[in-house]
C-alpha cells in the first residue's frame, strides 16, 4: 500500500492541504482505514486544528468526504460535535485548559465504527497535549488534520511526519500547481543544523534572535533583524556568522541577509516559521547562503486530488508523474490507489 509503510518509523503525523478541497480528509481516510490493515493491533488517535469532517465545505459549498472512525479509535472532539457523533463512545477525559467556540474539548475512545465531526486545540501547545493524552491512552499512532494555512500544525515539535495534500484546486494550471507544490516542498525539505548540541541551545531561545559564531551564541540586544539600528549597529556589519531568527521569517529579512557580506546564512525553528517566496528562498539559497532549521520536517508523502469545485478536472496519471519528476518525492493519487487495492 503506497507510503503506508513508510507511517511504521512515526508516531504521530499531521495531514496538510495546500488549499481547500485538494483531497486532505481523502488522505486522512485511506491513512484511518489502510494503517489498521498493515498492522492489526495498531490502536489510532484522531484529532484537528479546526473543525474536520463535515459533510459540506461551507467556503466552496460542495460536497466533502466524511471521517469515519473504526472500533477503538481514540479521537478528541468539542463537546457539541461529540454529541452529535454517529457511533457508540466512551469519554476517556475533559480538557479544561484548551476550549473551542463550540464547547470543552472531548477525549474519547469509540467503541464502534462510524462517523465523527472533529473539531481539536485551537494552538499548537493544545495539539501537543492532545496527542499527549491519546498516547497515555494507548495510542500507537496519532493523526492531526488540518490545513497549511494554519504553518503551526505541520511543525516538527507537534507532529513526527508530514503529509501534504496538493491538487487542482490549488491551481488550475498545472505548470502554475507544480510551480507552487515544489516551493511548498522546497521549504519542508529545508535541512537540519548538523551542531545537534547547538540546535539543543538554540531551541530554549523563544524569542528575539541570535547571532552565532563558531558555536558562539550572542544576544545582539535587538528584538527584532528588521530593525534598522541592529543592521547600522558597526558591530555586526560584515559579520561572518549566522542569525538565528525564534519567530516569523519574511522575503524582506532574507533579502537583507543575502545583500549583507559576510552573513552566512540563517536558522529558524523549523520550515513552518517561514513566510517567504519561492523566487526569495530560490535566490538566497543559489547566492551561496543557507537556511536550517533546528528540527527538520520529515515528508512521508504527497497526494493529488485531480479535480477542483468547479468541475475541472486535471490528467491524473500525467499530472502524477510529472509532481514526482519536479517534487523529487513520489505523489499518489488517493482515490485511484484506494479503488485499485479496495
């Protein structure tokens, strides 16, 4: 069963759309019903940032797959869609730090197959201890759904792996879709700080930034890269080192570093702090600088949704073979893969 395998070396995955309606709950579904069948005693764990499984999308108002849980399955849910869940449940625990606009969030185990509205943690530190619980529970494997708008919920600190769900709706032109798939994919795939003992430093840094020099760590005083007085501070003018940057990452901080000599490159948290161009990332990277990430994502897998809301439907087969020339990584058509192994 493509990549199925490849979810043993994890515990935890979240599933991301690069747009709406690009075949997300299809891949959660495949994962939810193909994982049990590779590994029988697996116990799964389901929860979202947002709210997953209804039956109409209420942006594109077309119809959406619904998730269905099997026997066992713990999932965590606000209170409301709990109790309109279509299967016997049992709740395993209340969260009373976490809430959603539609109640207490839910930790419950079902106790037979069917269908379940999921709304989750509104934050990344609720997700963590969503899935958390679930693995106290006995979880050997938990699933987040969400969407790439929403960076926090593909970071590496919240989930082990990676899925991404691309298609037609993300772009009717398919040299504009794999355009913007591979710059998506670029970013995930940004390298690792090779200096584990550095990236241990760095990661208790929440805030501000640092410069780093031969494993130097220095506080600038500076809040901020974008300020002007830290770049007209002569200190740092043809610094041969790195920035390290705790938050948010913007084409225009990329581009002062590549314009300043000396700076080698910069470091972030993980792919999801960066907010940057394709062209921008491209550059700064082909100018002979780098960027690395203290934790790097691991992609297990890219899917393709070949139809849009409007009815436009791309060349599977083709559209396919050509995301996996240009991504690097092979990309499966869910629907095709589920129907032929069904």
């Amino acid at each position: 069963m493509p990549f199925i395998d490849r979810l043993l070396d994890i515990k935890s995955l979240s599933i991301v759309g690069t747009a709406k309606n690009t075949g997300k709950t299809a891949t959660l579904n495949y994962i939810l019903r193909r994982l049990p069948k590779v590994v029988p005693d697996y116990t799964l764990g389901l929860t979202s940032i947002g709210l997953e499984g209804e039956r109409r999308d209420q942006v594109t108002q077309t119809d959406k797959p619904e998730i269905t849980l099997g026997k066992e399955t713990l999932f965590v849910t606000a209170e409301r869609y709990y109790l309109q869940k279509q299967l016997s449940a049992e709740v395993i625990g209340i969260e009373r730090t976490f809430t959603t606009s539609t109640g207490r969030l839910i930790y419950a185990k079902a106790k037979g197959k069917g269908k379940v509205l999921i709304a989750g943690p509104p934050t990344t530190q609720g997700l963590r201890k969503a899935v958390e619980v679930m693995e106290r529970h006995g979880a050997d494997f938990v699933v987040i759904d969400g969407a790439l708008s929403r960076r926090s919920l593909a970071s590496p600190a919240v989930a082990e792996g990676l899925v991404l769900a691309t298609g037609a709706a993300f772009s009717a032109q398919p040299e504009q879709l794999i355009y913007k798939t591979r710059d998506i994919v670029r970013q995930i795939a940004l390298p690792a700080l090779p200096d584990t003992d550095l990236a241990l430093r760095l990661e208790q840094v929440e805030r501000g930034i640092r410069l780093v020099d031969d494993k130097e760590v220095i506080d600038p005083g500076y809040a901020s890269a974008l300020l002007p007085h830290f770049w007209q501070d002569p200190r740092w003018r043809g610094y041969n080192g790195w920035l390290y940057v705790s938050g948010a990452v913007h084409d225009q901080l990329l581009e002062k570093v590549r314009l300043t000599k000396g700076w080698q490159g910069v470091i972030v948290r993980d792919f999801t702090r960066l907010f940057v161009s394709g062209q921008v990332l491209g550059r700064f990277i082909e100018s002979g600088k780098e960027v690395y990430c203290l934790r790097r994502a691991r992609l297990m897998a890219v899917t393709f949704n070949p139809l849009a809301p409007s009815g436009y439907k791309m060349d599977s087969a083709e559209m396919c073979g050509r995301l996996t020339d240009a991504l690097g990584v092979p990309v499966y058509d869910i629907m095709k893969t589920d129907e032929a192994i069904s």
